[in-house]
C-alpha cells in the first residue's frame, strides 16, 4: 500500500509564521520608535516655546533699552536747552518782560528820567492790563502775553530829549512804541523854563505770566 503524503498547508503553517506573529515581533520596536518620536516632538516643541519665550524677552528688553535711550537723550537735550536758553530766560525776567508787571518800577523810572534829563513836564496815564493777540501764533507754552497801554505826555526843550526819555524808560521794563506826536510850542525860542516843544507817546508794556490777567 502506498503510505499518504502530508499536507503541503499543515506544513507551511507550522514552518513559516503568520501575519500575526510578524505583527507580535515588530510590535515591541513600533512602540519604541513611536515613543521616540514622541519625545522627540516634545523636545522639539519645548526647544521651540524655549526659543520663543527668549525671542519676546529680548525684544522686551530691547524696547526697554530704547525707551532708556530715548529718555537719556531727552534729557539731555533738556540739558543743553536750559545751558543755551536759561541765561537768556534770567535776563528777560530781570529786564521784567517775564512775570508779573512791575508799574511801580515804570512810574518811578519817569519821575527820575523827568528829574536827570530835566524834562520840563512829564505826565502819564495807564490803563488794565490785557491779553495780547498775535497776528502770527506762538508757542509760549503756559505763558501768556499781554500789554498795558501807558499813554505819556511831556513837555521838552529840545527834540532829542524825547529820545533820551525812551531809551531811558527801556531800563525799567519791555514795551514798544505804539505812536508817538511831537509838535511845537507858542513858547518863544529865547524862553527859559518853559517847553518848547509837546510829545505823545502811546507805549505798550509787554509782559509774559501764566495764567489769565
């Protein structure tokens, strides 16, 4: 009799393995390649938001160094501008064209001029302090500019004497000649004492101040 012959796929199941067994052997390294990848995303992702965070302070601290810079070179630039403007600004104050008017100091100017220069009459009316406007704006700041309107009178001998009596007057505070009429007297020439020529002057007393008059 003839012997049977064994089954060709009894034997290549028990020979070779299945797609199972080849799952089950690749599993183990699957897992830890995943793994790796893993961790390697996470590394990457906290490199990235590490690199990030030290972006945004650099550019803080760079925004903060100009500011800084801003403020040192602001400040130095005040420096210079007071070094440049101060002496002018205490000499302006002095020559009483800053602050608060002085009228006192005008009236007393006159009654001296009228007394050196031996004016032969000297009389003067003032009128309220008001607010200026200018033609062309200025940046004063908080400074204001306002005038008060002296109108003058006096009795001269000579034409030069009116002359003196306003380069005299600067002495005592800043203004500017709004109009000014000189004519001759009925005195005869020869007379002593007595004017010979009349002078009126409108003059306008310039003062900066804060606030409103």
């Amino acid at each position: 009799m003839a012997k049977p012959k064994p089954a060709r796929g009894k034997q290549a199941d028990a020979s070779t393995p299945g797609w199972r067994d080849e799952l089950d052997l690749i599993g183990a390294p699957a897992r830890l390649c995943a793994g790796v990848l893993l961790g390697a995303a996470l590394l990457v992702g906290a490199a990235s938001w590490h690199a990030a965070q030290q972006a945004g302070e650099l550019a803080q601290a760079a925004r903060v160094r100009a500011a800084a810079s801003s403020r040192f070179q602001n400040v130095e630039s005040e420096k210079q501008d007071i070094a440049i403007y101060q002496p002018r600004f205490v000499e302006l104050q002095a020559g009483g064209l800053i602050g608060d008017e002085n009228r006192l100091a005008w009236i007393e100017a006159i009654k001296a001029i009228q007394g050196n220069r031996k004016l032969i009459s000297a009389s003067y009316e003032i009128e309220p302090q008001q607010a200026l406007v200018l033609a062309s704006p200025m940046a004063l700041g908080d400074y204001q500019l306002r005038g008060s309107r002296m109108r003058v009178e006096l009795g001269l001998v000579h034409e030069l004497d009116l002359f003196h009596f306003i380069d005299d007057l600067r002495g005592a505070g800043r203004f500017t000649v709004q109009d000014c009429k000189m004519k001759r007297t009925d005195a005869p020439a020869e007379s002593v004492g007595v004017a010979r020529l009349s002078a009126n002057c409108t003059l306008v007393f310039l003062t900066l101040a804060k606030g409103t008059p």
